[in-house]
C-alpha cells in the first residue's frame, strides 16, 4: 500500500498542478511611450485609381463599397495615409503613370512647360475622396525623373539623373505639389526617388546614397522657397536592410539631415531585422507578399496570406520601430498582391484576408496613436499594443500556435470593465466575440490558434 501512494501520489500532484495552472502572464504599461503612429496606408498609383474609379466596368455603387473598405472608419479600414505615384510615361497599359512635363523644355535652363489634366491617372478623383473620409496625409513618390533628365534617356531600366538637371527635377516635384494644392489636396510628403538601389524594366531611376544626400541638398531648398507645406522624405530602397545606408549619409550630412524629415524604406529583399540609425519618424512606406498570385486565405503556408502580412506588421512595428506601414496597392486586376481584386472586366470585386490583417490595425489603431511597453511571456504569442490620442487603448495579439491559449495582462493605465474583443482568422474578419474579461487592472483574453485578436479599450 505504502508503494502504490508512493507511485500514485507524484501523479496527483502533477494532475492537481495542471488543473490550478495559470495562464502565461503578461505586462502593458500603458502610461509610457515608445514611438509614435503616423498611420497605416496604401497606393494606387499607376492608374490603378482610373480602375477604381470605373475604367473596367465598376459601377459607382460598387465604387463606394471599395472606397468605404480602404477608408471608412467604421465601414472597413480607415486607412488614413495616401501614396500617390508622381508621372512616369511608360507604355504598358494600366502601369503607367501621365507625366506633367512630357518634353524636353530645351535644356535645363530652359523654361518648362508643364501640362495637367487634373485627373492624374485617377489620383486626383481618389484624394478628393481620401479627404472627404478624413485622411490628412497624401505622400507623393516618384518613380523616374523625365527620360531626358537622365543618363540612359528612358523613364525605364534605371539610370541616373543627369547633375545638370538636379534644379530642374527639383522644381519638377515642387510643380506637382502645386498642382494638387490648386485641386485641394495638400501633398503632406513628398518623395524624389523609389527603390534607388534597384534597376527595374518599368519606371525607375538609380541614386548612390551619396547622389541621394547632393540632391537633397537641391530639393530642400526648393521646396521651402515654394512656400508649400511638405516635408521632404527619402529613400525608399527596395530593402529595409539596404535602407541603413541611405539613413546613415543622411545622418552623416547636417545638410541633407536637416531637409528629411522621415526616413521611408521598402521590405522586399527579407523581414524587419533592425530599426533605422535615427531619430526621425520612419515609415515602412511600400510592401506586399511577393509572387503573382491573388490569395483569399488567411493562413495556407503559401507567404501571399493574411497571418503573413499580420506577422509583419507586427514585426515591422516593434523590431523596426516604424512610425507608419504603407500596404503596396490597395486594389488592382488579375493575379495582383493588392488588398482587393477587381473585377477584369466588371462591376465586382473580391477581398483578401491580407486586407482584414491590415484593417485590424489600421481601423482602431489611429494616427497620432503611441505604441505602449509589452511584456511578453509566450513566445508563440506576437504582441503589440497602443494608446490612442482620445484615451482608448488597443492590444493586438497574434497567436501563431495551433492550438488556443489564455492569457492574463497586467495593465498599468488602461483597465477597463467592458473591453471589446474582435477576432481575424479563417472564418473570422474583425467579428466582435466574447473572449476577453477584466478583474481590476487584470485582464483575461482567449486566443484562437493561428489568430489575430484585437481588444480595444475605452
């Protein structure tokens, strides 16, 4: 007898243990501060705005569905930053953008003699619209100087703008900029060069980081005697990665370092690894998944789906301590990346869970937001949480095991006794669900497997 209490009593222990175990506990310090939000974003450059606007045979009421899923508050996404594409006159149909100085004026010195159609590829249509639902950023990016600005005379295949035509593509982009004052759009951000590091056969245009800093230190000046109210950003290299050095010639030059004010890098050649050597906002200002494949799932393995572009946003937001993430497209046709496929041709469309994965950020999650401190005791749980400027808080978790788990947070600054629960999965697209309680400044949450769930605060 005395044997078997023996055997059996080291059992009951770890069964009782078991059944009175707690869940992981974790930590939000609402009350501190790491980097503020600038927002969450999205293009739809290279006429993609003429599609949306019934190029293909969208209808009007099918338009408004589209524009209130980008940028309703309430409705859909409530993206609140627009990067709008600055001309580039290559061919190929629907990728292309009009240029407002379509000839060579003579020379650099020569007066240039700009054209607008106030249209802009269906970019002027889709700011007013932007504005109308309250968005107050408009970044303008251009992917090419004028083909004879450059060394290899074509807006295509990379090549570099001429020293001689520095002034000229200076006042180029500040001519752009007003333009779209004179529509009504106030271009907040204003970008000379996309992807400088990488020649691609569309439109696009090299800069070392060294040409980078000596035309900054052209486009600066301009834009400040234009009397318009940009701020300068640089570089969009194609990598986050290759970025660094970009960043750091800025910040090598007090010049140049005076002219940007934020630092904008794209996502392409592998994940976040660091965050950017500077003090400036940053924005992760271009990404989709690569490959040529619309994807609806949520989480197949494929790297097109929703989990993933969860998981980098997460990961840009806390390793790369981005002050903003800019979605590529946000509509297009075919086999796009983008967030929505419309119909080619038709008055339809469809919607990818790689658009709820960003809409679940980006619909409670406000500019001027604060991201908060997380202590994370789970490592199969990717946590991230924010204080917004009207005092609601928000806790996004993403749970990459494939099992549910509960977890408890210790709150510091934002307990709440009726906090809303919203879960995106498979099945799930921001669905309000009972999965979260709190006792004092001690909260409870339930997270689905292979989950993204957002808890907002009041």
């Amino acid at each position: 007898m005395k044997r078997l209490i023996a055997l059996t009593l080291p059992l009951l222990l770890a069964l009782t243990s078991q059944a009175v175990a707690t869940p992981a506990r974790h930590g939000i310090d609402f009350r501190a501060e790491l980097q503020p939000i600038d927002g969450f974003g999205f293009s739809m450059a290279f006429q993609r705005a003429d599609l949306l606007h019934g190029a293909r045979g969208l209808s009007p009421a099918k338009q408004r569905e589209v524009l209130d899923l980008l940028l309703s508050k309430d409705k859909g996404a409530g993206l609140s930053i627009l990067r709008l594409g600055i001309g580039s006159s290559t061919d190929k149909v629907y990728d292309h953008m009009p240029t407002i100085l379509p000839a060579d004026p003579g020379g650099p010195d020569a007066t240039p003699k700009y054209v607008w159609d106030g249209w802009d590829g269906g970019q002027v249509w889709l700011a007013k619209e932007a504005k109308a639902y309250g968005v107050k950023r408009f970044f303008a990016d251009a992917w090419s100087a004028p083909a004879f600005m450059k060394t290899n005379g074509s807006e295509n295949d990379g090549g570099e703008l001429r020293p001689e035509w520095r002034q000229a593509y200076a006042n180029y982009l500040v001519q752009y900029a007003e333009f779209y004052r004179q529509e009504g759009i106030g271009i907040t951000d204003v970008g000379f060069t996309n992807e400088p590091d990488w020649t691609a056969t569309y439109a696009s245009m090299r800069f070392t980081p060294q040409q980078a800093v000596d035309f900054l230190k052209v486009l600066g000046p301009t834009v400040r005697a234009s009397g318009l109210k940009t701020g300068v950003v640089c570089c969009d290299a194609a990598g986050w990665d290759r970025q660094v050095a970009y960043t750091e010639a800025i910040e090598a030059d007090p010049a140049a370092g005076k002219v940007v004010r934020t630092i904008t890098g794209h996502r392409y050649s592998g994940p976040t690894e660091v965050p950017q050597p500077t003090d400036k906002h940053v924005w992760m200002s271009e990404w989709s998944p690569d490959g040529t494949t619309w994807n609806e799932n949520w989480d197949d393995g494929s790297g097109y789906d929703g989990l993933t572009v969860a998981a980098d946003i997460q990961n840009t937001l806390t390793v790369g301590n981005a002050n903003a993430y800019v979605y590529w497209t946000g509509a297009s046709l075919g086999t796009t990346r983008g967030l929505i496929q419309l119909a080619d041709p038709g008055d339809d469309y469809r919607v990818s869970k790689r658009y709820w994965a960003l809409a679940a950020f980006s619909r409670f999650i406000r500019p001027g937001a604060v991201r908060v401190p997380v202590t994370n005791a789970d490592p199969a749980l990717k946590i991230t949480a924010f204080r917004n400027t009207d005092g609601s808080r928000v806790i996004e978790i993403l749970n990459t095991a494939t099992t549910e788990s509960s977890a408890e947070f210790s709150l510091r600054g934002g307990h709440d006794r009726h906090p809303d629960g919203y879960v995106t999965d498979e099945t799930r697209s921001i669905t309000p669900a009972d999965i979260v309680s709190t006792h004092g400044t001690t909260l409870t949450a339930t997270l689905a497997p292979r989950a993204l769930t957002t808890i907002v605060l009041d």
